[in-house]
C-alpha cells in the first residue's frame, strides 16, 4: 500500500463520511493525472463493496459488460446475465449491495464522465439508484471520480434533474503544493535543495504522477532534459492527450490555450474571441469555465476593474512549457535543455513561471506576512497612461489599509536591487497611488529565490522579503 502524501483537508473529508450515520454521496474531480484515484483507493485501503473504472471511447454494450465483469468480481456466484440497460445494471448492484453483510457499502465508480455515453441513458438510472435505494438506507457511500472537471460541475453537481442537490460532498483535488512536493521526495530518500524542487515544480506543477517519474538520482535539470526532450520522454507527448482526453471538440479548448500562452498577462474574453475566432456565445463561456474549472487557466480582475473585464491566464505549468519548449525541440538534439541553460528564452520562461508558483502559493504568502486572519483581495495591475507601461503582476489589498504590491524575482543568487531598478520600483508605486487614488499605506514586498541584498537601494523602499523558503510553509 502507497502512503498518501498530505490530502489532510481530504482526508478529513472522506473520515466523516465513513462514520456518517447517513448514506454519503461524494463527487472527486480535478485535473487529469492529479492522485484522485490513488486517494480514494488508500482512504479506504480498496475496501470496496463495488468498484468499476470507466473507460474512454466504448460504447454503452461495451460498458455494460465491463459492468458485469466488475459485479462477478464482487459475487462470485453471480448468475444473472449481461443487463441490456444501466437501470438493469444498478437492479444487480441493488441486489448485491442488499445481500453484504458489511457495516458500510463502499461503491466506488471511476471516471464516470466516461459511462455517460450518447444516448446511454445512464443519468437517469444513477439517478434512480441513489434516490430510489442508496439514500433510503443508512450504510451507503457512492463514490464518483472523474478528470472531467466540467462534466462533474455541469452535469453531476449542478444537475438540474433528478440528482439535483444529492451530491453531499465535492472534493476538488488540487495538485500538490511545494510543501507536499518536497515531502513527496523526501518520502522516496530524495535530497533535492528547495532551489531545484522550484525548478521541477515550474515544469510539471504539483501533479504527482509526472513527480514520481522523477530520478531522485539525477538532478532537475537532468530529470527536465530527460522527461521532456529525450526520445520516449513521459512529458514529450503527454500535451495532445491530456485535453483530448478531457474535452470534447478540444480543439477549441487547445486554441485558447494557445493564444493564452502568448500573453503573459492574459486577455480578456472579448480579446481571446477575436484571436481565436471562437464564437460571441456561450459555448465560448463554457469552454473558458471548463479549463478554469480543469486548473489549466486562472481567472482575475485586475485592481480597479470590473469583474466583466476579468482577464484569463495559462496557469497550468506543463501546458506552458511545452509550448514554449518541447514543441519546437530538434528530434536529434536530446540534450536541448542542459544545452540552452542560461538563455535569454529560459530566463524569459523561469521569470514568469516564478510568478506563477507564487500565485499558485497565495496563502502561503499571506502565512509568511502574518495576515492569514485578515480579509483581502489578491490582483494585478497594468497602468499604459502616458505612453508608458507599468505593470504589478501581484496586488494583496488588505483589510487593515495595507496594499502589499508584491515584485517576484527568480534567481539563483540574492537579487540585488540596483539604483536603476530603485527607481523603476518608486515610480511604479507612485504612478499607482496615482493612477489609483488609493489612500492605504504600500507596502513593497519582495519574494525572491534566496531574498535580497540589503543596500541602500533596498533598505528604504523594501517593507518585506521573503524568499522561497516562505513558499514551502
């Protein structure tokens, strides 16, 4: 049995529902590839009373025999045949869960987006099994997974029909912070400096399953040139199946992604529609709410603006760094990346990146500047008046009348805050109290690798610093 690598709030979770005096229908969705499964199969040590796994591109007789095959699994005695329908298939699973003898029944069914074929009619008989049998009882627990995120929402969650408010808890998994990361390797006997697990994480996010292919033996250049760029690299080709597998059509949703990662600041709705071509609707909406839902782009309003001129960024790391990298690597040239190390392209990349690991990171921020209890709002900022273009990439505006605007640098050494830079920092503050007319004390705030370099540059405009240690709190 694997050991669950935090998952604490989860973990809680499911432990109540296992002692729930009430049958408990739990919904788990997140992002392809994120641990749903190895979750639920560890919380409940695969205790199951039934356990079936979806599977991509069958059609309904397909499923339904696999169906029958997992319910023989279960009772080895099963006589009855293949059912011609899912309101037959869940009268066989009445009739097995009616004869355990278990204190609870645990029905675990995976990927379910991928049961719900056309025409299958396999809603409504879910619907009919927890309404009509599992919520009159006492001692069911339906579990359903699926990678699907908009499928799980839309469908299942927000149900308008027969399941509508039926689901009693949602778990969205989300992938694993720094703090699991580095806990995850050191599980395995990895020794990598918080310097290089940064440098994983800005390449494949917190997602355990491209983690455990990691090589504790090489380091995280090794492991990036390796998993990215050699020949039958786990990362090489992952990109086209992982929305593939998610989305239908999803080539709408990849021509979004494309254009987002152009933009570092992100675009606006209106903006994505005219590059993309995409439709004035909701079917546009739709797909912006699905990849938002998938964690694959983070919306947000900048400071001042009205939420319907929210812009949309590409925040999931893989997607980002293959565009950027691995699409364009030569065949022959497996050593791309140790080769372009220090290039103006990867400072370019790890710079934004940074920042994206420090947005993916806000609570620990707020840990690290003691305001955890405090109410506040986190943005960015972009200001073109007079020709000139200042931007803050992350603004927490605080309850209390202090506005941390944060500057976020990647280094490999102490940033140094010259007298050019300075002054580039006050007239950015400036133009936004400004262009602002905020009354609330700024506080500049510094998150860096390995902090700053205390000068006279630094010591009179710099109120905090953190550094990359505060990330892993």
């Amino acid at each position: 049995m694997g050991t669950i690598i935090g998952r604490e709030k989860e973990l809680k979770v499911l432990e109540n529902v296992k002692f729930s005096d009430k049958s408990q229908f739990v919904a788990v969705y997140g992002r392809r590839r994120v641990g749903k499964t190895f979750l639920i199969r560890e919380a409940f040590q695969q205790d199951f009373t039934f356990y079936l796994t979806g599977v991509a591109n069958i059609n309904l007789q397909q499923n339904l025999s696999n169906f029958h095959r997992a319910l023989q699994k279960f009772n080895s005695n099963l006589s009855t045949p293949i059912p011609e329908n899912w309101f037959e298939a869940f009268a066989q699973l009445e009739e097995l869960l009616s004869k355990n003898t278990k204190q609870k029944k645990v029905v675990f069914l995976d990927e379910l987006p991928w049961l719900d074929t056309a025409q299958s009619g396999f809603l409504p008989a879910l619907d009919y099994f927890w309404n009509s049998f599992a919520s009159a009882r006492n001692d069911v627990i339906l579990i359903v997974c699926g990678s699907a995120a908009s499928w799980m929402i839309n469908t299942l969650i927000h149900n308008k029909g027969g399941l509508h408010n039926r689901v009693t808890h949602r778990i969205r998994l989300e992938p694993f912070t720094l703090r699991e990361c580095e806990t995850f390797f050191q599980s395995r006997g990895g020794v990598f400096s918080r310097y290089q697990l940064i440098q994983l994480y800005m390449v494949m996010g917190g997602i355990p399953f491209y983690l455990d292919h990691v090589d504790i033996s090489m380091s995280a250049t090794q492991n990036i040139n390796r998993l990215c760029f050699q020949r039958d690299g786990l990362l090489k080709e992952e990109f086209t199946d992982l929305y593939t597998s998610l989305f239908n059509k999803a080539e709408k949703h990849l021509s979004v992604i494309e254009i987002l990662s152009t933009k570092a600041k992100g675009l606006t709705r209106s903006e994505i529609i005219n590059n993309t071509g995409l439709a004035n609707a909701g079917s546009t909406t739709r797909i912006l709410n699905e990849l938002e839902e998938s964690g694959f782009i983070r919306r947000y309003t900048s400071f001042g603006k009205k939420e319907k001129n929210s812009l949309y960024q590409l925040s999931d790391f893989y997607s980002l760094f293959y565009i950027k990298f691995i699409r364009g690597s030569h065949a022959l040239n497996e050593n791309e990346w140790i080769n372009g190390l220090n290039t103006p392209q990867q400072r370019a990349w790890s710079g934004y990146a940074f920042e994206q690991v420090c947005f993916a990171h806000l609570s620990e921020i707020k840990h690290a500047l003691g305001i955890s209890g405090v109410q506040t709002s986190c943005s960015s900022w972009i200001n073109t008046d007079n020709g000139k273009k200042h931007q803050i990439d992350l603004i927490i505006d605080r309850k209390d009348d202090v506005i941390n605007v944060c500057e976020m640098k990647f280094s490999i050494n102490p940033f140094t805050i010259d007298k050019k830079y300075g002054e580039v920092l006050l007239s950015k503050i400036d133009t936004f109290r400004t262009a602002t007319h905020t009354n609330k004390s700024i506080f500049l705030t510094m998150i860096t690798t390995y902090g700053i370099v205390k000068n006279v540059y630094s010591n009179g405009i710099v109120q905090n610093s953190l550094t990359m240690d505060d990330l892993f709190a």
